[in-house]
C-alpha cells in the first residue's frame, strides 16, 4: 500500500489562523491523491508550519522527514515550494536516498523536472528583487521620500506590479492567440480552467480576470514597443 506523508506550510500566521492558504493546499492534495496515487493508500501523518519561507528552522517539516525515512513513505506536498524555495535544499532532499517526495501540482514531473523548475523559480524571485531595488531606487531619484511605513508600503506595492506584469507575461503564450482567434472572455477563462491554470491566488479563472491580464499586457512596455515597429 501506498503510504504519504502531508506537509503544509503558510508564510503567516495570519493566513495559519483564517486558513487560506492551508485550503489551497489540501485542495490540491486531495486532487493528487484522487487522481494521481496508487490505490489504495494511506496518509500516516501531517505536519504543519507557519512561517516564512526564507525561515531555515522548521520543525515540522523535520519531524515529517524524521518520520518519511523511518517508514518509508512518500512526502506530499501542494507546491515545490512548500518544501523549500531554495534549489539547494531541493537537491539535498533529491540526494537523499531515504526520502521520496511527490508534488501535488506536478504530479507527473521527475527529479530532474522539478531541479529545472526550482532553479528558474529562484531565478525568477531573484529577478524581481533585482527590478523592485531598481523601481525604488528610481523614485527616489525622482524625489520621491521613502522611509518607514511608506518605504515599506512602496516596496510591497512595486513587488506586487511586477509579480502581475510577469505572471501576465508568462499567460500571454495562451491568451492572446484566443483573444486573436476571436475567443470571448468567458471561453478564454473556461480553457484555461479546462487546462487546469489557476488564477494568482490558486482559483478558478472568470472573464473579469482575463481582461485584468489582457489589459496588462496591452499596458506593458514591451508589447506596447512591438506593436510599435
């Protein structure tokens, strides 16, 4: 019999106490062990931790590895980086041979998948905190005043901007070609919830949201730039 360990993990404690984020994740879970596990099987045990992401002491994590290599059974996990966003802590995991895992969100991906999406994934943070220093740096240059609450309520703003503009940029491969093909909102956002793309915030697509995207990308700088020449 299959065997799983669960591993859940939130960035606040917040989001521990209204359960948000932890639903997203036994959602996906749950999906993985209806469609994607060998049957039957069995869940012995799931750990927990609420804390950031960037928090290298997580004791619940350790106790689940503790416990993955005494049994032998699988670690489950929502998204890869549940475990860690780290690559190196990816490889370490992949190097240990009395440890298994599976990702719920990419239940059919290999070892050698998931290195290759941890590595673009720090990459692509290391990036946007490359382009928020720079953002800041210009509007102080401008004149703008940063310090306390409003430096911090700046920064967390421009990071939002830039998450949005990437993920619309990473969406327009799909979107755009519907829109072209003369797709209306609501068949764009039923085909990308057929094709199992979740919104930002882990739902389900509506038209409304696909026009926030492509309105995005008609305000982008290098589609505006295209269309240009």
């Amino acid at each position: 019999m299959q065997q799983y360990i669960i591993y859940k993990r939130v960035s606040t404690k917040e989001q521990g106490r209204s359960g948000l984020g932890l639903d997203a994740q036994d959602r996906d879970v749950a999906l993985y062990l209806e469609r994607f596990s060998p049957v039957p099987y069995e869940v012995l045990a799931t750990f927990t931790d609420i804390l950031s992401g960037t928090d290298n002491t997580r004791p619940q994590l350790n106790a689940a590895l503790a416990l993955a290599r005494k049994t032998g059974a699988t670690l489950l996990v929502s998204k890869l980086d549940r475990l860690s966003r780290k690559v190196s802590a990816i490889a370490s995991l992949m190097e240990d041979r009395k440890v298994a895992f599976r990702v719920a969100q990419m239940p059919n991906a290999d070892n050698f998948q998931l290195h290759i999406y941890a590595a673009l994934a720090e990459q692509e943070r290391a990036f946007i905190s490359a382009r928020t220093k720079a953002a800041l740096a210009e509007a102080k240059c401008r004149g703008t005043k940063l310090g306390g609450l409003r430096d911090k309520t700046m920064k967390r703003n421009i990071a939002v901007q830039i998450n949005a503009n990437a993920r619309a940029a990473k969406l327009s491969g799909m979107i755009i070609p519907m829109r072209g093909a003369g797709k209306s909102l609501r068949e764009i956002a039923e085909q990308l919830n057929r094709a199992g793309v979740e919104t930002a915030r882990g739902g389900r697509w509506q038209a409304s949201q696909v026009q926030r995207v492509l309105s995005r990308l008609a305000a982008s700088p290098a589609r505006q730039s295209i269309q240009s020449n």
